[in-house]
C-alpha cells in the first residue's frame, strides 16, 4: 500500500480494532486450474480469470490500495499471511471469515492467521447426532465459528425443538459464534425448500447474469435480494419464539450478508405476538427484543439507511460492521460508506458498531 493509503487508514478512529463480521476467500488458483471443483458459472469464471492479464495486473496491485483490487486477485483472497497483511492495512483487528474448502481448510486458516480470520466451519443438520458429532471434532480442533443452513428444517424439526438442545449447548459452552450466511438458505444451488418455489423469480425482469469481473461472480437478481433474508428470518424467530436463547443464554447468533431493514421489523412483530401470547395463557420470561439485543447479531448493507432503521425500531446493538472484503457488494470504501451513516448518529454509537457490538461474535477478543 502507498505511503498516502496507509497515512489515510491510519486516520480511522478505531484502526487495528475494527471487528469485521463478513469476510470471504477462494480457493488457491492451482486447485481451481486442476479442475477438482463443482461445474458451476463462478467456478467457469474463476478457471478463465486466473490465466487471465486481468488476474496478474491484480496481483501486481492488491498492495497499493487493498481496497480497491476485489476476487481472487485481492491481497489475501486464499493466501493466509496475506490475509494478516490485508487486516493490518484496513486496520481490522479479526474477521468473521467464510471461506472455501473442507471444515479442516477452514479450520487450518484460521490457525494459520493466529485466529485473527475466524473461517466458519460447516455443519450438515439433516442428523442431530452426526452434527454434534462434527461439531465435537471442529471444536476439539479449534473452531471458533459456525455457518450453518437454513434451506428447511434441521433434522426435519425446528431448530427449537429438545432434540437439537445438546448442539446448542455446545455451542454456547464453547463461546463459539453460530452464523447464516447469504448462500445458506440455498438460493445460489437452487435448493430453495422454505421460500418461494423459484419459479416466482422466472421472468426476464426478475433475471440477472454473474458479473464478468472479479468479486462479481454471482448471479443477484433484483428478486433474489428482495427475498434472500427469509430463510434466516424464519429461522431466527423459530429459535427465539421457541426459546432457545431461554434456555442457553449465552448462545452467540449472527445473520450475515443478509442486510438489516428486516430485523426490526420482524422483532416488532415477535414482540407483538408475544403480548398476545400471555393474553391465551403462554409467557416468556423477556421479550423476544430482549433476547435479540442479548444474543444476536446482523450486518446492515452500506447502502441501507442505518439511522433511520435505528430510529424506527431502535436495536442499536444488534448492528455491526462488515466488508465483504475481498467481494465486490462490500464496495471500495465500506469504512468511508458506514461513516456516512454514523455521522447522523451519537458520536459515541461509532465505537458501538464498528468494535463492541461485534464482540458478542468474537469470544475471546
């Protein structure tokens, strides 16, 4: 980076802090080159861009400005010594990470970083005792977080019911933070069981291509972002109406790459419900917005208007901050873009999003 990029980066109030919930890799370009990968449109574009002019330029740059050079060719995109000198460029103390590869990948990165990106591991929740079983083992071997699915009902139950109590007792006994992610509700492998069969996206209107440049390998179309929270919505409300937070109140939850405008409203509406529950005879010790201020989680888009989501339905905690980093949606300038936002907020909120809020998904920090 140039001397002018670091002196600038070093102006940020909470440089070498900041706590970034939503950070991706790649896999190394020799494996995609070998060809032992999915056939899918982002993995066509990878195998192209890798030999590409583009790719090498990219490489020849990502130190300049870390911001600016997105995909495969960003500073650290899939090298781990990398990705700790792209942290101390951005002034990112740890990084919620969602990477490529097997749980043992993850989990080899994440050590390989000094724990600083923290690389989700993956749980199949289709059987409760071959999940705790996994979970025990990526634990055991140092996870520190969770990406799990949210496309139907884990182990065909809620994930309220008794049954998954053992899994989420572990997890809260291990402080580790468990995570939905924009790909987990199945809308980028078209298994899309919980939400609206995807023939109601079938119309030209409704239809986007994967962007031909680096970052930009998925395919969002205008409806996939109108409804790619839901499966997380659903899920959220069925662990918080169904009591899971009560019964392990120290679980640690983030929705992430999702966006924000629907948190509060769907907490309003839990709330609601909730007193008219206790007029039919069914209590909760706290009100549903109680046990999301404790033990949730979620990263607004840069180009969601966050004051005024927080002057609507308050939750100032449940706000955090995240870059997308090295993707292109999180934009060239995501500290810049959420300073905006925070400027039109009590100066003493920054530090609140930007750090503290994010602690609750970052044991130990």
């Amino acid at each position: 980076m140039a001397d002018g990029a670091i002196d600038h980066a070093k102006t940020e109030p909470f440089f070498g802090e900041i706590l970034d919930a939503d950070g991706h890799t790649y896999l190394n370009p020799a494996v995609i080159q070998k060809g032992d990968v999915p056939d899918n449109f982002m993995n066509d574009f990878l195998k192209r861009f890798t030999v590409s002019d583009q790719y090498k330029s990219d490489r020849a740059r990502n130190r300049d400005n870390v911001w600016d050079v997105k995909g495969i060719g960003a500073l650290g995109a899939y090298d781990a010594q990398e990705r700790i000198d792209a942290f101390n460029m951005m002034g990112v103390k740890a990084q919620l990470l969602f990477p490529a590869g097997t749980n043992d990948d993850a989990i080899a990165f994440q050590k390989a970083t000094g724990g600083r990106a923290r690389a989700a591991v993956r749980i199949d929740m289709t059987d409760v005792d071959a999940a705790c079983k996994e979970l025990d083992r990526c634990i055991k071997a140092g996870a520190l977080h969770l990406n799990l699915p949210c496309a139907e009902p884990p182990g065909g139950v809620s994930p309220a019911h008794e049954m998954w109590d053992p899994f989420w007792a572990r997890c809260a006994e291990a402080n580790i933070a468990v995570t939905i992610h924009l790909a987990c509700s199945g809308m980028l492998s078209g298994k899309t069981p919980m939400l609206p069969d995807r023939a109601w996206g079938d119309a030209a209107g409704l239809k986007n291509k994967p962007a031909e440049r680096a970052g930009g390998e998925e395919a969002i179309s205008p409806w996939f972002m109108m409804i790619a929270h839901m499966g997380a919505e659903v899920y959220l409300q069925a662990m918080v109406m169904g009591g899971v937070f009560e019964r392990h109140p120290t679980l640690r939850f983030g929705i992430i790459e999702l966006g924000a405008k629907w948190i509060g409203p769907c907490v309003e509406r839990m709330d609601l419900w909730t007193d008219f529950m206790a007029k039919v005879g069914k209590s909760y010790p706290m009100k549903p917005s109680e046990y999301v201020k404790r033990n949730v989680r979620v990263t607004p888009f840069w180009h969601e208007n966050l004051p005024l989501m927080i002057q609507r339905f308050g939750l100032e905690e449940v706000y955090v901050f995240s870059t997308d980093y090295p993707h292109l949606e999180g934009s060239r300038d995501p500290i810049g873009k959420f300073r905006k936002h925070l400027s039109q907020l009590p100066a003493d909120y920054a530090r609140g999003f930007m750090v503290d809020n994010a602690k609750l998904l970052f044991a130990g920090l």
